[in-house]
C-alpha cells in the first residue's frame, strides 16, 4: 500500500521543525511570519533580486502584531534563512510551502522543480487561490504529496486554510497537511474535493461580483457598498455564519421557518447571480447542517451569544479608533 511505503519514513504533523517557503511575496512573506511566530525554523527562497530585503521588511513590520497575539516560546525572526537555490531550501524541510505568482504554467513547472528536490515524503502546500491540484500536478514524478493549503491574507493573522488534494494526490497527503497546518496554529478546512476557488473565495466573490454590478449600474457607490458590509452583516460574519445568522433571522422556528417563509424571495432580482431551485432535499439539507451548527443551543442561547460577540466586535473597533484619533491628535500637535 502506497500509505504505508510512504509513511515509514515521514515526520509527524506535531514533529516539523523546519519549513520551506517558496515564492515570498504578500503571501509567501506572510506564511513566513506566521511559521516563525509559531517557533519554526524557516528557510525561505525567491527568485526576485530585491526578494530578501522586502521579505525582512514584510517580517519586521509583522513582527509587533504577532508579538501582541503571543509567540510560541522559542520563536524569533532571526530562525529565518534565505536560502541562493530552490534546491536548498527544501533540502532539509519537513514541510514545503509553495507561494509563487498565479500561472498556471509557472505552478506547473514550480511544483514539479520542488517535488524533484525535496526530500521523500515531504508534503508540499500550494496557496493558489482558485487553480485545482489537479491541473498543476501533471509534471511532478511524486503528485502524491501535492495538496492545496489556500490561506487568506494575511496568512499571520487569518487562522484558515482550505486543504485539497488533487486526482494524483494521495489521501494521506492530505490528512498530515491538514493536521500539520492545525499543529502550526491554523483553522483548517479539510474538502472532500476540488472547487473552482474553494468555499472562501466563492462566497467572497459573489459578493465582490455583484458589487461591481452595483458600481457599473450607478446603483450603489464604492462607499455605500463597504459600509453595508462593515456597519452592517460584516460584523455579524465574524462570528456566525450566513448560515448561522439567517437561522436566527427565522426566529424561533430557525432555518426551517426562515426557509419556508423566504423562499419565494430567492426569485426576487436581489442579486445577479442566480439561486438554486429551493427544493425539499436543498431545504432539508440547509436545515439538517444548521442543526449540526447550533448543537444544541436554544435560539436564546444563540441570540446571547451573537449579540455578546458583536458588541465585543463593536467595541475592539471603537478602541482601535479612538487609539488612532489620539495618535493622529498626537502626530498633529508635534507638525
Ligand atoms: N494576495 C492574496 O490575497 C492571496 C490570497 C490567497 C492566496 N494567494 C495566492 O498566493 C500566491 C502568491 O500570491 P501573492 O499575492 O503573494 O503574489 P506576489 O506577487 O506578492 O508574490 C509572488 C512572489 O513569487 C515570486 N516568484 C516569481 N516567480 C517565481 C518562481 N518561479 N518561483 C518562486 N517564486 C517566484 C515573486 O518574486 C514574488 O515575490 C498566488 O498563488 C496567489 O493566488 C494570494
């Protein structure tokens, strides 16, 4: 069994000591931060001339923040090593990261160069952000350890990852990846398949789609378009879900109720994309999932909770503020 050949000799989730980052730019960069405040060594490498020096200075500027959040004991910025070749970085990784530009061709290539060099068993993460492993693992001689680890920006302070493998990638792959990046402080997504840009990215980008519409049509400004979503169901998103949060707007009778009582508005032109047909299995399976969420809490309980977290959330942002008016207040005095 290829499960088994290939895992006599692999380091466990919970034992990596050092991680490769290939391709260090705004992600790259970011997942160099992030790996570092969790007390790895990591060893970066970037065909760029100026890489080195931005790379330090995306680190630098990183630093503070993470430090607020709590570094793992052991940590520091100087663990990290830019390496001359890709071949040395991933020489001695047990982990690989691989962050390079959005083409297709250039993934193809890259992962194909880094599979080649790393060392046996070593499981490799692409942060694409919609191509499927599947077609950028056709030129690896070992696609087995290819999966997809997309983080969102930035990886040193958003906690998910959604991890994928593709038709070649083998399940155990998948399964340390998932495990490695949950050991290494992440909240991980584990799909069952592939997905034109994952879960994240499709929700996000329907909105951003139909926010374009809006601004193509006159109908709505840039401005009135961000401040539906920051004064409005952004603050609720931090913590429930769209799915959460209308099981609540159904009341007492939770998604069910607001299912059956909304229904008819999803032939209503509220947005360009089109909705599915609202049939018994969709319905079902909305409220069937929403049960699993709510676990058993009352939509009291719920309605404590929400209103709980988005006063915590009201209340972050207004500190926040009120420390930059005062440094502003502060700079302006001194001008
Ligand atoms: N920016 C985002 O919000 C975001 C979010 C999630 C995922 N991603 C994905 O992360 C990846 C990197 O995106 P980014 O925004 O950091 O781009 P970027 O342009 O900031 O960084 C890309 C880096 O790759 C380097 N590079 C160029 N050719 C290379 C090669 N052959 N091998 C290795 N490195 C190479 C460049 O010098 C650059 O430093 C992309 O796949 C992107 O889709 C981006």
């Amino acid at each position: 069994m290829p499960e088994q050949s290939s895992s006599a000799a692999r380091t466990a989730p919970g034992d990596v000591r050092t991680v490769a980052c290939i391709g260090a730019g705004v992600i790259g960069g970011g997942w160099v931060a992030h790996f570092l405040a969790r007390g790895y060594d990591v060893v970066a490498w970037d065909p760029a001339p100026d890489a080195e020096e931005r790379l330090r200075a995306l680190v630098d500027a990183a630093w503070p923040a993470l430090q607020r959040l709590g570094l793992a004991e052991g940590a520091s910025a100087d663990r990290l090593r830019v390496a001359a070749t890709l071949a040395e970085a991933v020489a001695g990784a047990d982990f690989v990261q691989e962050s390079a530009p959005e083409r297709l061709d250039l993934k193809r290539d890259l992962l194909a160069e880094i599979d080649e060099a790393a060392p046996a068993g070593v499981v490799v993460g692409s942060s694409t952000s919609g191509y499927s492993m599947t077609e950028m693992q056709v030129k690896a001689a070992r696609p087995e350890r290819l999966v997809v680890g997309h983080p969102f920006n930035p990886p040193y302070l958003v906690p998910l990852v959604e991890v994928v493998g593709g038709d070649s990638t083998e399940d155990w792959a998948v399964s340390w990846a998932a495990e490695f990046y949950r050991v290494a402080g992440k909240e991980v997504i584990e799909m069952d398949r592939e997905l034109p840009g994952f879960i994240g990215n499709r929700i996000q980008e329907a909105a951003w789609r139909e926010a374009l519409h809006m601004v193509a049509n006159g109908e709505a400004t840039v401005e009135q378009i961000d401040r539906s979503m920051t004064a409005g169901m952004g603050l609720r998103w931090a913590f429930f879900g769209p799915c959460l949060t209308f099981h609540l707007a159904g009341g007492e009778g939770g998604m069910a109720h607001m299912l059956d009582h909304f229904g008819p508005s999803l032939k209503s032109p509220w947005t360009r994309l089109e909705a599915p047909e609202l049939t018994r299995e969709l319905r079902d399976a909305m409220v069937a999932g929403t049960d699993e969420v709510v676990a058993g809490r009352s939509t009291a309980e719920l309605i404590e909770q929400r209103d709980r977290r988005m006063i915590a959330v009201m209340r972050a942002l207004a500190e926040v503020e009120a420390e930059e008016a005062a440094q502003a207040a502060r700079e302006g005095g001194r001008g």
